[in-house]
C-alpha cells in the first residue's frame, strides 16, 4: 500500500518544538537516554526504528505572528526534512490536529 501526504501547513508550530530521531542502538542506548530524561516512541510500525523525542525548540521558529507561527529561513534555505514533514503517518502521532493527513494512493 503506498501513502500520500494531502493537506496544507496551519503554522501551529508544533512540529518545530521538538526533535524525534531513530533510535539506532540497542537496550544500553534506550537505556542511557532514558536515564537523561528523554522519553523513546515506540514505532507503531515494525518496519521503522523507535524514536527518542528532544525537547528542543527550533532557533528559527517565531511565534506571536497574526498568522501563526513562522519559520524564519525561507523557504530555499529551509532544510528538506522541514519541508517534507510529515513524512510517514507516525509522525502525526507527536502532535496534535496538524494541517497534513495520509491517504492511499488511487491505484496507478
Ligand atoms: S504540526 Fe502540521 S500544521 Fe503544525 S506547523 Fe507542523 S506541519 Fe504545520
Ligand atoms: S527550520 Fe523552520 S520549519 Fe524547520 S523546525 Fe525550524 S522553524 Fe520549523
């Protein structure tokens, strides 16, 4: 089954609050970085990797604008990553009432 991404940004800015990467290592790495505080994601899907969530709120995001939040790169200097989020249902998962949504692709 393949996904499409439909919808459009909101500029709720939730997405830039927090940092959600692969947890590559083993049991002693989960275990390290629970030890600091930092909570694992279980991946609802076997065929990707757990991901330990960072708190870390982006240097480029500016609040308070009349239309929500913005980025402050533009769009050709946005990173990639940025721009593509959502990239698989799972990331919906770390906030809430996002713009995007996943649909099957109509068969080709
Ligand atoms: S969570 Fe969704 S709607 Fe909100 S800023 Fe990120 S992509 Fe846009
Ligand atoms: S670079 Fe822009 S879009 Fe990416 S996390 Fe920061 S504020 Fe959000």
């Amino acid at each position: 089954m393949t996904l499409v991404r439909k919808g459009e940004c909101k500029r709720c800015g939730q997405c830039c609050r927090a940092m959600f990467l692969a947890v590559l290592g083993d049991d002693v790495q989960v275990e390290w970085l629970r030890a600091r505080g930092l909570t694992i994601h279980p991946s609802p899907d076997p065929d990707f990797y757990d991901s330990v969530e960072i708190p870390q709120v982006c240097a480029n995001l500016h609040h308070y604008q009349p239309d929500g939040a913005i980025c402050g790169l533009h769009d050709d200097g946005k990173p990639i990553a940025c721009r593509d989020w959502p990239h698989i249902p799972a990331d919906l998962e770390t906030v809430r009432d996002c713009g995007f949504y996943f649909e099957e692709a109509p068969d080709a």
